[in-house]
C-alpha cells in the first residue's frame, strides 16, 4: 500500500505514548519540516478587515461583531503599552472579575460568549481540587482567593504576551489564530488577545489559519501530540 498523510497520522495515532522527539536528529528535522509547511499555509490578513467573534454575550457587551480596537483588553494593552503598566494589570483583572462573578458569565456557555467550560474555569475548579474542595457547579463554595489567584496568572499570561509582541512581533506557534470569512471581513475564533496586542504595536497585518483545511490540522495534530 502506497504511504499517505493519512495512513502516518493513523499510525502515530495507535501509538499514543510514541514520543517522535526522542528520535532526534529525526524528530528536529520533521519538527522544522512541518513548521515551514503550515507557514506557507498560514495567510496574512490585514487587521482592519478583521472583527471580533459576534456571540450573544459579545454583542450584548458592545463589542460583538467590531472591529479589534472595541475589544475591551485592547485598552488594557494600550494603557500598559504607555507606561502605565500596574493600572493596565489591574484594569485587566478586574474587567476578568467582573465578566466572571459579577456578570455571571462563568455560567454562560462558551458557545454562546460565556466562560463556562473554558480554561479559566478548568484552572479554577483544578485550584479549588489542589486545596481539598470539590467546587460546586453553582459556585456556592467558590474561594473567591483561589479565584482571584486564578485570574492573576491568566493576565500576567497575557501581558507576557503583549511583550512578546512589542519586543518580537507575532512569532510562529502552534495554536493559530483562526478566522473564519464573511460579509467582506474575517471573524476571529480565537486569537483575540494577540491581534490586539499586534494592533496596539502597531502592527497592520496578522498571520492566520483562514478556515483551517485539513491538511494543516493533520500537520498541527502531529506537531503538538507527538513532537513534544
């Protein structure tokens, strides 16, 4: 039988615990093969063409559907971007504090804007497990300090982004920002917060899977299961 794509994925898959990376020089060179292949085909979009996702919270919130200066951590990536980097940080957590508890979108599913099942949520019921407390799904024994603790890492995460961006540009990584056409312009599905921060540096243009075709999510699927 002829060797495909399909048929290596396929094998890798029935060897779960294979590890491609300890065969090296192998693994390194596979590695950078795959690497250059999704870059070319990767596309550059230009960010004024790009909107926010458009799901029921989103608009609700004023920003569904706009273009990514509306996005609220746009305004945090700004403030942090003109020195005033603690009241950046601390605008970010609560904006995170108040969508989740005080809004109630940690209730809300994903699919429709909301943050339930989401990984904050996954790192906020996983905090509460490592300190003994099965969290309830109503939140009725939330530890509103392991909460806030959660919060914390997810914005430093994302100013470490942001510096990322203004010291290096938009680097190669695995977990592409998607977008998906319509009506003249791009939808984001996810990615929002790094074409923000690209936006604020000033950036024009944004490297994206556009309707990600099977081939590169092959590609990926064996990047990040297998080469790691």
């Amino acid at each position: 039988m002829r060797p495909t794509c399909a048929n290596f994925v396929g094998w890798l898959t029935q060897r779960k615990n294979c590890n491609l990376a300890i065969f090296s020089p192998i693994g390194v060179l596979l590695e950078g093969a795959l690497e250059r292949t999704a870059q070319l085909l990767l596309k550059r979009v230009s960010i004024d063409d790009i909107r926010c996702v458009a799901n029921p919270v989103q608009v609700k919130e004023g920003w569904g559907g706009a273009k990514i200066d509306q996005f609220p951590p746009y305004n945090f990536f700004a403030l942090f971007h003109s020195g005033r980097e603690d009241e950046a940080i601390k605008g970010m957590q609560s904006w995170y504090y108040q969508r989740m508890l005080v809004h109630g979108h940690i209730f809300i599913p994903k699919a429709e804007g909301g943050m339930a099942g989401g990984s904050m949520h996954r790192d906020i019921d996983a905090q509460h497990e490592v300190n003994g407390i099965s969290l309830a799904k109503d939140f009725g024994n939330v530890n509103y300090d392991l909460v806030s603790q959660v919060i914390e890492k997810k914005v430093n995460y994302r100013f470490e982004t942001f510096r990322s961006v203004r010291d290096h540009g938009q680097k190669f990584s695995w977990d592409f920002v998607r977008l998906i056409p319509g009506g003249g312009t791009y939808h984001l599905r996810g990615g929002h917060h790094r074409v923000a921060a690209l936006a604020v540096c000033g950036h024009q243009e944004v490297t994206a899977t556009v309707l990600e075709p099977i081939f590169l999510k092959t590609i990926r699927k064996i990047a990040t299961e297998f080469l790691v």
